[in-house]
C-alpha cells in the first residue's frame, strides 16, 4: 500500500512538473527575443531566412520583389498565405526603396538600433530611436519592436508607431502619423496619395511628387464636432475587423462594422491606402493555402476615385499610367 502511494505521488509531482515546464515553454515562444548582433543579408535569393513571430502569421526581412539590380524590400509581410501580402516596409527614399543585393539589416547596440546597409556597408535605412536597445522581437499581431535597455515598458521603436500604407488589427493610426500610398502595384516608392486625421477627421489627400504638396482632400470621415473634448485623436482597427475614430475623450466612431462573426481568430484583416488613393478595409481566411483564396474588400472609400473630386484628380495623376480614369 505504501509503494503504491509512494508512485502515485510521484506520477503526479511528474505530471505537475511536465504540466509547468510545458507552460514555461509556450511562455519563453510567446517572448522570442532577437538577441543584439542579429542580422540577415539579402544574399540574391528568394528564400531567406527572416525573424518570424512566434505563429508564423508574420515575418521580417527582405522580400524578392523582381530580378533588377535592387530587388529587395525590407518589410514585413503576412508569410502563412500564398501571396506574401506586405504589410510594412522601410522607406528611404533612393532606388524606390528597394535593396540591393548583398544588403544587410542588423540589430545592434551602439545607439543604431535596427539598420540597414548595403553590400559595402553604406547606411541606406535606421529605425529612428532614442538611446540603447535590449533585444527585438517580431510580435504575432504582426507588431516589429525594438525593446528599450532603459525601460521595459517602453519599446524604443515599433513598426505600428510608424505605418507605410496599411494597419493591421491593435494598431492605430495616431494624430500627427500618416499613410501614404506606393507608387503602383509593385513600386514601393513614395505613391500619389495620403491618409492623415485633419481637423477632426480622417482625410485622403492626393499629392503632388516629389514636392509631397498636399492637394485638397477628396474624402474626410466627417467626423468633426465643435467640442473639443471630442476631437479625434486616432484611428484604430480592431481584432473584429471593425474600424473606428477615438476621441480625446475615449469616445468611438464607428466607419465600418464587418459584421462578421469570424474574429481575427480565423480572419486576417487590414486597412490600406492602395496605390490608387483609394483606402480598403480587406479580409483573407486563415489557414488557407489554396492559390484561389484572395483578399476580399469589406469595404472602401471612396466609392468612386475619379469621381471624387475630378480636377484635383486631373492635377494629382497627371503623368501617371498606373491609375486610368
């Protein structure tokens, strides 16, 4: 009787142990750090090895966008669906922000942060930060963060403070940030048009390149009040796909509700700004690897682009073949 007591307690302090060490381990994958020194070279060919969130839903690093002489894209970009849809990227201006082959972006600790470079070692982009970094990670809500050594509650820099032309679910689009379109499907330089919260509302500016000049808007969400402690300070897409202004005074706006009883669980949402100035809200089934399965559009403004405002269109498009109207 008392060997069978003696295994039965210790069967079960086994199982209580295995029980935690399992828990300590999905724990430490929630947390994947990338460790300072890190770095991954675009060495020319397509499949590279990049930082992966801890799912898989998302991935950092360089995506081969064509075969010329600067093919490569530093981004992030959603790696369980066939068509790789890039959701952020960096921007520096030269070669329409494409990297040659050979360039290589690293995480280091001497007040550089995240930097790339190319093969000679020229600084081509830097993750803007304020003093040192501890490690980086890239997150499952599709989040790439640098963590700060000073303040660990505190990210030194995050890819959803600093949007390219989409947001994803948890992330919002502050007042002071922007959007701004590509040029065209597959020119990921500085497009025509602009996303940007405006007195009140959310509006869509076409621009004037290279100046940047804002023209005047051809949407706004109309969402302005008088009272100032309801002025809108964000916009913000939710695991529901549901997309929405906040006010100053916690208050919500709704500007689209899907309506779908499919949370983020099984859907992949976005909202992005396309390269022809019109701003989508998509949706993509998860779990599906079938070539057929697109993104769909939940909804979009405005209705009609080149109906929004057609001589401010006729001067933002002029000497463009990418939008036709």
């Amino acid at each position: 009787m008392g060997r069978i007591l003696s295994l039965s307690i210790s069967l079960t302090f086994a199982l209580h142990f295995t029980i935690i060490s399992v828990f300590a381990q999905t724990g430490r994958n929630r947390d994947r750090d990338i460790n300072l020194g890190s770095s991954i070279t675009a060495d020319g060919g397509e499949s590279l090895p990049n930082w992966a969130s801890p799912s898989g839903d998302f991935a950092f690093g360089f995506r081969l966008i064509d075969r010329t002489t600067n093919p490569y894209l530093l981004a992030i970009w959603l790696d369980k669906i066939p068509s790789k849809t890039v959701v952020w990227y960096a921007k520096f201006g030269e070669n329409n922000n494409r990297a040659p082959i050979g360039s290589k972006v690293s995480i280091l600790d001497n007040g550089s942060g995240l930097v790339l470079t190319d093969r000679q070692g020229r600084e081509l982009w830097r993750a803007p930060i304020n003093g040192s970094i501890a490690s980086a990670s890239m997150g499952d809500n599709g989040n790439f963060v640098l963590r700060s050594s000073n303040n660990s509650a505190v990210n030194a820099w995050e890819s959803f403070n600093n949007p390219t032309d989409t947001i994803l679910p948890r992330q919002a689009l502050n007042l002071g940030n922007s959007m701004s379109s590509r040029r065209s499907e597959e020119d990921y330089s500085q497009g025509r048009f602009q996303l940007v919260i405006k007195d009140g509302n959310v509006v869509l500016n076409p621009l004037a390149l290279p100046t940047t000049f804002a023209y005047k808007s051809y949407y706004s969400s109309q969402t302005a009040t008088l009272n100032t402690t309801e002025s809108v300070v964000r916009l913000v897409l939710d695991d529901s796909g549901d997309l929405y202004v906040e006010r100053s005074n916690g208050g919500r706006e709704l500007m689209v509700k899907t309506g779908k009883v499919d949370p983020s669980a099984f859907v992949y949402y976005r909202a992005s700004l396309d390269f022809d100035g019109v701003f989508s809200l998509y949706s993509h089934p998860k779990g599906s690897t079938n070539g057929d399965q697109n993104w769909t559009i939940v909804w979009s403004v405005p209705d009609d682009i080149c109906k929004a405002s057609p001589a401010i269109m006729a001067a933002a498009l002029a000497g463009t073949t990418a939008i036709v109207c």
